[in-house]
C-alpha cells in the first residue's frame, strides 16, 4: 500500500472511533482524504486534555482500559485499547522478543515480569504465553527480599523488568550470577549502554544479552536498542518525526543540534488518536538505518523529556548525568533531584569510594556542557554529590524511579 493509502486509510479509522479529530480537521480546512502527514495538527498534551482525556467514558466490548496521572483538570487519564489493539501490541513485543532471542544460543523457557503498574507489565505474561514460556509475575510494590526469593524459587532464564528495579535486585543480592538469569529485557526508565554493560556484568552475562525497550501507554511498543548498530530502532507499524522544540511550543527553547522532539503516528492504534503524537521526549542523532534490506528509522537515545512544567529543567539530562556517573562506578543507583536551584545527586554503590564524589561533581559540571552553562549562568548554583547508605530507601515514583525529582 502506498504511504499517502495507508495514511488515508488510518485516518478514516481514527475519525471513526474519535468524531472530534474530524471536526479538528474540517476546522482547519484539512482534508483527510488527501492531506500529507505534515499538514495534520499536533497531537499536543493541551490537545489530548481537551478532546482525548475529558470524553465520556468508552462503552465498545472488550475494552482495556489503564489509568495513568491525572490532568490539570484533575481527571485522571484513561486511555484505552480495543481487542485488536491488544493483539496488535502483543504481537510487537512478541516480535520484538522472538526476533532478540533467536540471535543467541540460550535457552529460554522461564520468564519472570518483575516491574511497575501498568500496560507493559499487565500484557507481560500473556505476552510471554505467546512466545511458548512458563511465566510469572511479581509486584514492584513487594520488599526486596520477595523479589529476591521469587527470583531463587522460580529461577527464570528471562527477567523483564525496569532498571531501577533491576539496581535494587543487584543490590541486594549476595551474588546476582546466582539466579542463573541468561536474558533481561528493560523498559520504562533510561537505561544508558555505559549502565547496560556495568548491569550485564554483574549478572554474569554480555551486553547483547540485555534488550532496552521504549513504549508508552498511548502509543503501546515504540523501539529497541540495537547493540549491533548502536541504535534504537523504530517499530516498523510506527513513523517517526523528529520536530524542533519549537515547532511543537513556542515557549520551549531551543535544543543542541542533534536534538529533537519525537512525534509519532502510529498505523496500529485505534482507541487512541495516535497521529503525530508528541511524546515530548527528546531524542539525539535521529535517523535512519538499513536492516535486513528495510530502511528503519532510528535514534541514538533519549536525552531528556520537556515540558512547560519542567522550566530549566528542560536542559537536565538524566541519560547524560547516568552515563557520566556509571563511569565511576559501576554498581551505581542514583536519583537526581533539583530543588531550589541546586542539583543534587545521590548514589547508592557497595563500591564508591568518599574521594570520587569530588570527581564525579566535577565530572558532571565539565561533561555535561548545559549543566556546566546553567552553574556559569546561574540558572543553577551547584551540584551536590552525595552518597546513600547501603540500607537507604531512595526515592522512588510510583512506576518510574529514574527520573527528575523536584
């Protein structure tokens, strides 16, 4: 099908289950059955708040329905998936999944979802079902030590799960190899390949054995990191934009170079308008690449997300900062906090030495050029390096740890 047949075609579907986005479109003079992708609007926060997140609630059979933070309006999201976009978001990860595993000799017929609340982790075992697996589930919610017990007693080949989770597990285990785990598959929080190598090695196993996964609620599976070229690849059912900042809101400022926002259309969704989403995240290096005679598009990581929340924030980088810092040490759990015009970071590690917290500061203020502008300019009066106690409960979201605390 050519791409201006499948794009009328999911248009016509997308105005189907979402009258509004039609209106949105006759509003402005679009029509859909011969507008280009870069002539459609936005699919902005502000917009979704407007249309998407304050509809009625949705009576089709067989709906899925996941519920995430609430909007300024107070109403919590709902965002909802039909049966075949169920199956559809399914069959991407199993691919994805099944595609991974069949580069390596081990064997995998255990598989243990150790993360959040959630879609990626609700879909998880009927996922693991497909690829033929014996699978379990635990809570993020539960002590360490469950995690740990779970890990002895079932003793899964595959773990899929979110980095902050995994650090606590490597933690707290006496020997993390012991589990016998050959396969990790991430998703949720970044995950740097500095991080993924330093992980991969106290598991006893190598880089390519760890799969780092990007999806959101919204659009369901996005892309993969590519070891072998370095590079997240973009599921194919997605087209990727890479917009400058501000081009999505005026009010952003601008982004390095190599930066962009990532906006995406999705050909698989439905239930939600998925058409030229902004994700708000920004990515580096975005791109193409050839695999298997397909060009894929591609990115090389997400830096850092914006919003007009975030003020300054915009210019922290949690992937740079994790990078730097997993340098140093490699058993590092962080969380970074920014309060009062101060950046504070706080480590976790079996292995930092007192001295390198000096190091790592001064490496974070030389390496990270925005964060060494913003203490020139004042936009931020320092960092603070400092380190967790072994036994320290450190901060964590209710899904995601690694992020940006304020």
């Amino acid at each position: 099908m050519e791409p201006i047949q499948k794009l009328q075609q999911h248009l016509a579907h997308i105005c189907h289950f979402h009258p509004w986005y039609r209106e949105l479109l006759e509003e402005r003079g679009i029509d859909s059955n011969a507008a280009a992708l870069s002539e459609l609007p936005l699919m902005t926060a502000e917009r979704l708040e407007m249309h998407y997140f304050t509809q009625e609630q949705r009576s089709e059979a067989g709906l899925s329905v996941y519920r995430t933070s609430g909007t300024s309006s107070g109403i919590r999201k709902a965002i909802y998936y039909s049966p075949e976009d169920d199956e559809q978001y399914n069959a991407s990860k199993a691919a994805c999944f099944r595609e991974w595993l069949a580069r390596s000799p081990a064997v995998v017929t255990r598989a243990l979802a150790d993360m959040g609340t959630g879609h990626a982790a609700s879909t998880a075992i009927t996922i693991f079902q497909q690829l033929g697996f014996q699978a379990d589930s635990l809570s993020f919610a539960l002590p360490i030590e469950e995690h740990i017990k779970r890990l002895e007693d079932f003793r899964p080949e595959l773990l899929y799960t979110m980095p902050s989770i995994l650090d606590a597990i490597a933690a707290a285990a006496p020997d993390p190899q012991a589990f016998g785990i050959q396969k990790i598959i991430i998703v949720g929080e970044i995950a740097p390949p500095a991080w993924q190598a330093n992980m991969a090695a106290r598991f006893g196993i190598g880089a390519h054995d760890i799969l780092d996964t990007y999806g959101s609620i919204e659009i369901g599976a996005i892309a993969s990191y590519s070891h072998e070229h370095g590079v997240y690849v973009l599921d194919a059912g997605i087209h990727a934009e890479a917009l400058r900042a501000d081009e999505v809101d005026p009010r952003f400022e601008t982004l390095e170079d190599n930066e962009a926002v990532l906006v995406l259309t999705s050909y698989k969704r439905t239930l939600f308008p998925a058409v030229r989403y902004v994700t708000y995240d920004v990515v580096r290096d975005f791109g193409t690449v050839t695999i298997d005679g397909h060009l894929r598009q591609t990115f090389s990581c997400i830096s850092k997300r914006i919003g007009t929340d975030l003020k300054h924030g915009e210019k922290i980088s949690l992937y740079d900062i994790e990078s730097v810092v997993q340098q140093f040490v490699k058993d590092a759990e962080l969380r970074v906090r920014l309060r009062d015009n101060k950046l504070s970071v706080h480590i976790r590690s079996k292995t930092l030495d007192d001295g390198m917290l000096v190091v790592i500061q001064q490496a974070i203020e030389q390496k990270i050029e925005a964060i060494g502008q913003m203490i020139r300019g004042r936009m931020l009066s320092g960092i603070v390096v400092t380190r967790a106690a072994e036994d320290e409960t450190l901060e964590r979201g209710t899904v995601k740890s690694k992020k940006l605390y304020y």
